[in-house]
C-alpha cells in the first residue's frame, strides 16, 4: 500500500476537519444568560403599584412592541437593564408595558 494519500482521501480528511472546527467552535461559544430585570426592592409601594398597573412584564409576547423600540426607553449599557420614563425600577430592552409608544423616526 502506498504511503501517499489520494486526491479523494485528502478531500474527504480536509472536509470532515473542517466540520469538526465548525463544530467545535459553535459547541465551545460561551452563552450567555438571558438579562432579567425583575429586581424592584429599591421601589417604593406607589413605583410598584404603577410597574403593576402598567403591566409591565421583562419579555414582550407582543411582536414589535419592546422597550427597546419604545420613546419612554431609556437604554444602558449593551446587554443591560435600562430606564423608562413612566415606569420606574429595572427595565428590560426585550420588556413590554401598557405605556408603549413606538419611537419615530
């Protein structure tokens, strides 16, 4: 047997290595945990009552409707809870509320 590889050997190693890096470099990524915003201790009775009355919730089940794309929004850092206008404590990007209105453009 020779010690040499053939054209097809050598194409069929180089693609099942390039499968195995693909792979291995979405396995290896690091997830990260999704952002919760849901700490209100530091809100007093009447804050709480109105983040109630709102209904704000931390994921939005309404399509196209977050805080991110709302003018009450007020962004922090990336990948961080940030602060509305009307509702007071914790708000997330992804979050939704009564007070919605769509930013302009």
């Amino acid at each position: 047997m020779s010690d040499r590889l053939s054209r097809r050997n050598l194409l069929q190693q180089t693609a099942a290595m390039g499968a195995l890096a693909a792979f291995g470099a979405t396995a290896c990524k690091e997830k990260t945990p999704p952002l919760a915003c849901t700490d209100t201790s530091a809100l007093s009775p009447a804050d709480l009552q109105i983040r109630t009355v709102l209904a704000y919730v931390d994921t939005s089940m309404e399509p196209g409707k977050t805080c991110s794309g709302c003018q009450q929004f007020l962004p922090a850092a990336p990948n961080a809870c940030g602060a509305c206008k009307v509702v007071k404590g914790p708000i997330n990007p992804g979050g939704n509320c009564k007070s919605f209105v769509a930013k302009t453009t």
